[in-house]
C-alpha cells in the first residue's frame, strides 16, 4: 500500500464527475481505491468513463481494508445510510452536503463517527479555496477594519426556464433536476456562503428567516413530490456580534457574490464557487466622485486584491475552478498528521443546522402576523 489515503467513491452520479476531474489535483495525497453505485447501469457508465475499479456491493466497499475514506456523493435522502455503514466499518467519511436533511439527524451521525471513533467531514470546501482565502487574508489584515456586515446572494437564476436537460456530466449523468428541487436551493447552496462566513466569525448563534416556495409548477413530470422553498432569506447573529443577511434562490438573476462590509470599505468575492474568482476591495465611499460613481454603477471605486495563492488551472472551467476534492485531501491530510480538519464534523453540523433554520423557519419559530390592512391604492393617471 502507498503512503497515499485510500478512498472510495460511493454514488456515481452528475457530481462525481466535478470531484472526479479535480482527482488529479490531489494524486499524490488521495488514492481512488474504487468507486460504488447501486445503479449498475450508472456505475458501469462512471468507470467505462474514469476507468476505475467497481465494487460489486456497498458491503464490498465497507469490507475492503485499503478504504480510509468513504467519499458520500448520494443523493441527500441516501446520506445518512451510507454514512452510517461507513462508520460501522470503521472507515472516516466525507459527506456531500447536506449532511443530513435534519439537524437531528445531523447531530445523530456526529454522535455515531465519534463512538466508532472515526473522523467526518463534510463539503462544500469552497472556504478552502484561494478566493474565499484571499478575502479572509485581507480581513485579518484590517483591511476594512471591523467586520459589521454581510450580505450574501446565492441566486441561480430560473432554474426550471434554464435548458437544464443539457446539463450532461462527463461519464453522462443528466443534472438530477428532481431531486435539486426536492430538495431546494438553500439546502443544496446555503452552504457555500455558510462555510466562509463560520470559518471567518466563528459560529452563529442566532438565525431570524423567511422562506417561501415562489414557483410552485417547475414543469418536472410527474409533477414534484415534495413542496420545498425555492427562495429564502435570513439574518445571522454571530457570536462576535457581525449580522450576515443570506439569500438563497432558484427565482432571482444569478448572483453569487459575498460583501463583508467593515468600517473602513468591502471586500467582494464575485463569485463564491469560483475558487479563482476576483475579489475586490473598496474602499468607505466618501468623496462627491465615490458617491456618484456609486449611485450611477452601482459600485464606487475598488482595486483587486492579489490571490493569497494561484489557484490551480486548467481544464474545464467548472470543475477546475471549484476544487471538489480539495475537502476530501483536507481530511485525509488531518488524519495523516493527527490534527483538526477545518471541516470537521462539529461545523458540518452547526452548517445543517443553520442552513435547515434557513429553509424552514417554520420548524423553529412562528411568524408574527401584521394586524393592519388598507384599501388598494390606484396608480396615477398619466399615459404611457
Ligand atoms: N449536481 C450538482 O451540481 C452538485 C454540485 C455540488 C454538490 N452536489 C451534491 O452532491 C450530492 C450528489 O448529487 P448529484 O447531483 O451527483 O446526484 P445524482 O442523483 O446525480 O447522483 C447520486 C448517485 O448516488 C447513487 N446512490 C444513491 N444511494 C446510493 C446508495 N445507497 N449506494 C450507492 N449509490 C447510491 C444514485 O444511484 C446516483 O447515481 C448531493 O448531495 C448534492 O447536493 C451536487
């Protein structure tokens, strides 16, 4: 056996493909072992495709002693499961997110890794990334002094107007439309704004949201099983004291910035699953031109800041730009050299926990209804 982590890969499906690619950024850390679905017709697809090793059964996977790492790339419904015979095998696990579709849940596998005595981790990894890095460099630094604000936008666009019947992985998995709805976007994506934002401010410690499910016929037949927000906003206390207004949809135009706003100016990430994304720092606009140029572009003046690190290139943008198995390199890395993962389980949970009281305030708390009303008020007269 080489000095390599022994991983295996169980669910082959449109996201194994992204981790799969970004596989060659970590060979000499990570070793795929093999790879397991349960779809025999996907599983055969994936390593007609990557060329790996299949294992005939998910008990296969758990009895081979040359896998360290179980790699959860299920669908969200099947994470638990696959989680939990993963740690009943004793083999560390890194789980796609969500980790669970509850806290409860999530709590239960963090309390069963720790009596089996074996690490867990979960993506997304993005707070890794040499953007997210960049940022968090230039906060540290004082940049923008004290960090009071956040605002971050995980907007996707219309999602269910998008041709995403073209959206084909590499091995040649459609994008699992289905399931994305099912299980909606704050699910699926809060988690990429949640993850910088703890690993900056450290934990939240209060979480006031709205959800709503905006479009309820997405055009799916059959028809969805399930009625889930697709757009939620919510505001977050930090312990420290900074307040993050987090959004999340598959309703508005794509937007996916991040805007720490400090005493002295932002710092902007464009784009949070964009590990080599531009970051931008502007100052406090103060001055008459600051002022307009704001009120007119919408932005005042700015520079970019100098990646912390150049991020890794190559290949197709998507995948390359977001390094999927960088977590995964991150665990075993942790567990090779007997420190802390920066994704470990305790986070992983607090991310669920958080990102579930974003989209479904109503299992928390029940909102106050306003009491006043008024006629409807008529628009003014004029032609168009
Ligand atoms: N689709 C994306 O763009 C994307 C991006 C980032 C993260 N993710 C996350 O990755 C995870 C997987 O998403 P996906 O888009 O690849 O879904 P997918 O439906 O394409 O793939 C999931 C695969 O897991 C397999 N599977 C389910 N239960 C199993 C079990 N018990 N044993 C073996 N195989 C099993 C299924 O057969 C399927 O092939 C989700 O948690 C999702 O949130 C998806």
């Amino acid at each position: 056996m080489s000095g390599r982590v022994g991983i295996a890969v169980v669910g082959c499906g449109y996201v194994a493909d992204s981790y799969r690619h970004c596989f060659a950024l970590h060979e000499r850390a990570l070793r795929i072992v093999g790879v397991f679905d349960r779809d025999a017709d996907r599983l055969a697809k994936f390593t007609a495709c990557w060329g790996d090793r299949a294992y005939a059964s998910l008990d296969a996977v758990m009895r081979d002693d040359d896998v360290q790492i179980v790699v959860n790339l299920t669908d969200p419904e099947n994470h638990a499961a696959v989680t939990r015979a993963a740690f009943d095998a004793g083999k560390h696990v890194y789980s796609e997110k969500p980790l669970a579709l509850t806290t409860q849940e999530a709590m239960a596998l963090r309390d069963h890794a720790r009596e089996a005595g074996v690490r867990f981790a979960s993506a997304p990894c993005n707070s890794l990334g040499e953007s997210a890095q960049t940022a968090w460099a230039a906060v540290r630094a004082g940049k923008i002094g004290p960090v009071r604000l956040v605002y971050a936008e995980l907007d996707d666009g219309m999602i269910h107007r998008a041709n995403y019947q073209t959206w084909i992985s590499k091995s040649g998995r459609a994008w699992p439309a289905r399931g994305e709805f099912e299980t909606g976007c704050t699910f699926e994506h809060a988690g990429y704004a949640l993850m910088i934002l703890t690993a900056m401010l450290g934990p939240v410690r209060r979480v006031t949201s709205f959800s709503a499910e905006i479009i309820a016929d997405k055009k799916v037949t059959p028809a969805l099983h399930t009625r889930t927000p697709d757009f939620s906003v919510g505001m977050l206390e930090f312990d420290n004291g900074v307040v993050a207004r987090v959004t999340n949809s598959i309703v508005a135009p794509y937007d996916h910035r991040m805007r720490l706003i400090g005493d002295e100016g932002c710092i902007e990430i464009r784009e949070l699953w964009d590990y080599a994304s531009q970051v931008v720092l502007r100052p406090v606009a103060q001055g008459r031109f600051a002022r307009l140029m704001e009120r007119h572009l919408g932005r005042g003046p700015g520079r970019t800041l100098r990646p912390v690190r150049k991020p890794p290139i190559g290949g197709r943008a998507h995948h390359v730009r977001m390094d999927f198995m960088r977590g995964v390199a991150e665990l075993a890395d942790a567990i090779v050299s007997g420190r802390a993962s920066r994704l470990d389980e305790d986070l992983a949970v607090h991310i669920t926990e958080v990102t579930e009281m974003l989209q479904h305030p109503d299992r928390f708390s029940r909102p106050a209804l306003v009491q006043s009303t008024f006629a409807p008020i008529a628009p003014m007269d004029w032609a168009c």
